[in-house]
C-alpha cells in the first residue's frame, strides 16, 4: 500500500523529504481539482436525450399551420444552410468555414435514420432555443440558435409542422473538420455560458408595432447580426459593436447603423428596394452572401418586408438625413462626367476601358441598371474585398438584379491591373485612406477562388 510506503525512512536529507511530500500534496490538490473541475464541468454540461417518437404524420398539422411555417423558414433562411447547391431540400450537407474549423449543416428532413424524423416537438423546440440536439449533445453556434432562441414557441411550432412535412431524404451528415478539442460538443456549454442569452424576444412598448415586428424578425429568425456584426476570438458576437460592420466568408457586410459609410443615407425607400428586389437605385446590387438573403426576404409579407425596413431603418437613422441623397448623387454625377474628359493616369485609363462603358451615369439621375460607383459601399468601405471579387468574378444572374449580370475580370486581368481600379475608383470617389497591400490582397482572393454563390 502507497500509504504504509510514506511512513518509511526516506533516503536523502530531511529539506529534499519535506519538499518532496509538500510537492506530492500539491500535485494531489491540483489532480483533486482537475477531476472535481471535469465532473461539475460534465455535469453542468449534461442535458438529457428526448426519447425519439413516431415521425407524425402530415395530416396531423393543419394546412395554415404549414404554411405559416413555409413563410418563417424562408425569413429564417433554413434552406440556404440545410441545403447544397443542386442537393436535395434540407438534406444538409453545406460546408460553413469558421475559424475554427469546417462544419457541415445537418438533414433536418423528416428521414427517421438520417434526418430528425425522430424528433418531438419538444425535442425541436429546444434545439432552436437552446442549442441542443435530441440525444442531448451540444450544437455549435454556425447553427443561429443564439437567435433562434427569440423565437416564440408558437413560431417555433409553426417551423415544426413545416420541417415534418417534407419530403424525407436519405441523407447521412457530414462529420466536422475542426481540430482536437475544438470539435468535443461538451465544450459548447463552455461557449455558452459566456455569450449565449437564451430567451424570448421583449417587446419594446416605446417602439411602434410594426418596428417590434421588424425587430422581432430581424434579431430572431433573419439574424442579420450575425454576418453584420464583428465577432470576438471565440465566435461571439460583440454586442456592443452591434451591427457595425464584419467580414464574413471571404465579403464584407457593411455597417448597418450611421458608421455606414456610403454617401446616400439608407433610408426606408432604399432598404425596401435592396432588401426585397436584390437592387436599390443608389447603393446598387445585392452580392455574394447577400443575395439568398434578399431571395428570402422577396418571398415575404409586404407587412413583414415593411416591418423589416422599418427596424432596419432605425439602426442608422436614415429617414432623418434623406436632405443628402441629392448632393452627394450630383457630386458622383459630376466625378462620372470628369471621367468622360480626357483622362492622364494609367489606372484612369483602365477603368475607363474595362468599367465606365456599364458604370457611367448622367444627369439628372443614377440608372439603377448601371450601378453608380461614386455611392456604391464596396468603394467606401474599409475592406476592399467586396470590390475585389465583384471585378474578379463579377455578378452572377443569381445576384443582385433578375435577368442583369456583369462579368468577371479574373482571366483577362492581372492582380495588379485589378488592383489599379481600385485604387483609382477609391482616389476618386471617396476621401478616404488608399487601402493598403491591394495587390497581395487580390492575389489572395484570386488564390481562394470565387466560392460558392447561392
Ligand atoms: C447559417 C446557417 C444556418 C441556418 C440559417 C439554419 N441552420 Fe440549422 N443548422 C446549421 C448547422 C451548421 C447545424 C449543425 C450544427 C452542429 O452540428 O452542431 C444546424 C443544425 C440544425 C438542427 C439540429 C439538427 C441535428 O441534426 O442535430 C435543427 C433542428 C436546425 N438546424 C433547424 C433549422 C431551422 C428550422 C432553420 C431555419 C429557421 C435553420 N436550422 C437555419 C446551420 C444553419
Ligand atoms: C450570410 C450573411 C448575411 C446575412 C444573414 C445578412 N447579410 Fe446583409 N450583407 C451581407 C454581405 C456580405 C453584404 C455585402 C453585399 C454586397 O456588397 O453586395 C451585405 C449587405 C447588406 C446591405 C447593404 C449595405 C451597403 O452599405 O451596401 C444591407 C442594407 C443589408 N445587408 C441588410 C441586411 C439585413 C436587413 C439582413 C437580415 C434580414 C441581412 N443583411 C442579413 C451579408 C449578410
Ligand atoms: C457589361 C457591363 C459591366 C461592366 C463592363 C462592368 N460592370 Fe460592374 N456591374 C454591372 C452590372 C449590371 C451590375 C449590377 C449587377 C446586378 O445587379 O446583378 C454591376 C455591379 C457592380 C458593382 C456593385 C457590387 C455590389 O455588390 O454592390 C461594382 C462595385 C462593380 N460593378 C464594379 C465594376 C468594375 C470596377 C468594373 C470594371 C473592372 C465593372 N464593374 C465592369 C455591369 C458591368
């Protein structure tokens, strides 16, 4: 026995004896804490698995109950996630790239063996307030359940009935590529200790009904903070960076507040045009991750779009600086007649040959078919990768405008004539600093390729 084994003559002198039992006890004392640590951790981290049910059937919702929850998973954008490109409807598979890994959403088809098909109402309802999938293991936050929570129940119901009313695919998941111990689920509950905030949206009583619609759907289920808000080293969104602009996927979602930096405010009548035609008259096309958004939002109520615009207006207050949409379009009409003039930079000639014949606008007004580059965000925000890939891949049909298109220059440009125009389009069209390293920057964006655009 260990124990006996201390009470016998040590050799050495008595200092090395006595440090060496006080180091024993202080190693005993760090491994009690260690395993004490893992247990309270593993059982804070512990839910319960909801025993699987029978997959009910489709006539047991009703058909308004269905289609209420059709209307939310668009506004919640669950296709897009749950679905690939050519893939069967939430069948899962889509590949989010996080820094910390890849993760691969799931089938959240009714397929009992691969999809939730074995899933209770209950079961679902967690998963979208808390986090936690039936077997009671930790869901990572790419899956927005940290808005998702906001949801009411009676909403959630309604995205049930529409889930277990699809057709079942057969379809195993996807594992996770994310590095030990990124990947160990338990650790979630870590990560939401921290920063997760379960609960039901609160209704504003100082704020119309219509914005505590808008808000409601925005911050819960359109969760557009989470690609327009910066995020922290762990993931979390920083709350009191709120909407203020953040990378996202290889693009740039720009401020939605007054940090915005385009020069004609976003006011109602232009966020109702961007938001649900993909292209407003000043700001221009809906690109990259931007674009299923607004495909989503078309397919809205015209009470629900209103409600949107009108939560999404009072982030920077545009309706109060409507008075300089006029000047700022005269000063960009004005840079765009200059450019028709003789031109004496290289970089101005090459934007002039590959660009101005589409993006040239006169007076009186923009031709929202010809994007005006002196109000478009992608010149004035601070990272130039939306302009980068708009000239390298240009817009699909699939973006911005049904049935307008502009094509990529990355065969017929090299990273340096690329880097050129922007250079020019940022000297003149707006005051701000020239971004630096633009050439590394678009041979980076040309080496990750144009990516998936939905
Ligand atoms: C931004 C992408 C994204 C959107 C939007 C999204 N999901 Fe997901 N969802 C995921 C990912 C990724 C996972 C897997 C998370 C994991 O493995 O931890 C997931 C998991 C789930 C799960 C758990 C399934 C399981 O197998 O454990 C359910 C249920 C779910 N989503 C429902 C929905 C619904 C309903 C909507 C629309 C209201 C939606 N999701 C929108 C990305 C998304
Ligand atoms: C998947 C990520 C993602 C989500 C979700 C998302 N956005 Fe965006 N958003 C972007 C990106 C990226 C851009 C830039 C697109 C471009 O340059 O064409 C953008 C652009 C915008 C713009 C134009 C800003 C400007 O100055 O050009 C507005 C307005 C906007 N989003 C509003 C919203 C609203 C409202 C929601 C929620 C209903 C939302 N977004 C959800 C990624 C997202
Ligand atoms: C053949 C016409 C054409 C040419 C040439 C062209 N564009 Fe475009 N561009 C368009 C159209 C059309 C759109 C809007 C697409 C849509 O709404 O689907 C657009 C959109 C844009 C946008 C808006 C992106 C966003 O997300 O808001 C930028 C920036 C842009 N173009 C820059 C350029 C630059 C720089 C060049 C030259 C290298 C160029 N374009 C050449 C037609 C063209």
């Amino acid at each position: 026995m260990s124990r006996g084994k201390q009470t016998l003559p040590q050799p050495g002198p008595a200092s090395t004896r006595r440090t060496g039992s006080r180091l024993k006890r202080i190693v005993a004392c760090v491994v009690t804490v260690v395993i004490v640590g893992v247990i309270a951790f593993a059982a804070f981290a512990w839910r319960p698995a909801f025993s699987e049910v029978p997959t009910p059937a489709p006539s047991s919702f009703s058909p308004v109950l269905i289609q209420q929850g059709a209307r939310l998973a668009a506004a919640g954008f669950c296709a897009s996630c749950h679905t690939t490109t050519g893939g069967k409807p939430f069948a899962g598979g889509y590949a989010m790239k996080t820094g910390f890994g890849t993760i691969y959403s799931t089938n959240i088809s009714p397929d009992r063996e691969t999809g939730i098909g074995t899933w209770s109402e209950a079961a679902f309802l967690r998963a979208m307030h808390e986090g936690v999938a039936r077997d009671g293991s930790h869901l990572f936050p790419a899956f927005p359940y940290d808005h998702f929570t906001k949801l009411s129940d009676a909403d959630v119901q309604a995205l049930y009935a529409y889930v277990m009313t699809r057709p079942p695919v057969h379809a195993e998941n996807h594992a996770d590529e994310m590095p030990f111990p990124l990947g160990i689920r338990a650790l979630q509950a870590g990560w939401k200790l921290l920063f997760f905030h379960p609960g039901r949206f609160e209704f504003q009583s100082s704020e119309s009904q219509l914005w505590n619609r808008g808000a409601y759907l925005a911050e819960s289920l359109s969760h557009c903070s989470a690609c327009h808000t910066p995020r922290g080293p762990l993931g979390e969104e920083l709350t009191n960076r709120l909407y203020q602009g953040a990378a996202v996927d290889g693009w740039f979602a720009p401020a939605l507040t007054a940090a915005n930096p385009t020069p004609v405010p976003w006011t109602s009548a232009e966020l109702h045009d961007y938001l649900t035609t993909g292209l407003s008259r000043y700001h221009g096309p809906a690109a990259g991750p931007m674009a299923p958004v607004t495909h989503e939002l078309a397919t809205l109520s015209p009470d629900d779009q209103q409600a949107l615009v009108t939560y999404i207006e009072s982030l920077g207050a545009g309706d109060t600086r409507a008075g300089r949409t006029a000047p700022a379009v005269t000063a960009a009409l004005a840079v765009d007649a200059r450019d028709s003039q003789k031109i004496s930079t290289a970089n101005g000639r090459l934007f002039i040959s590959a660009c101005a014949s589409c993006h040239y606008n006169r007076t009186p007004d923009v031709n929202p078919n010809r994007p005006e580059l002196g109000l478009n965000s992608s010149v004035f925000v601070d990272d130039p990768s939306n302009l980068i890939r708009v000239i390298l891949y240009g817009i699909s049909v699939k973006e911005g405008a049904g049935g307008i298109v502009m094509p990529g220059f990355a065969r017929g440009m090299s990273d340096e004539d690329v880097a050129s125009i922007a250079a020019y389009l940022r000297s003149t069209r707006t005051d701000k600093p020239q971004w630096p390293n633009l050439t590394k920057q678009v041979a980076a964006i040309r080496a990750a390729g144009p990516g998936e655009i939905r």
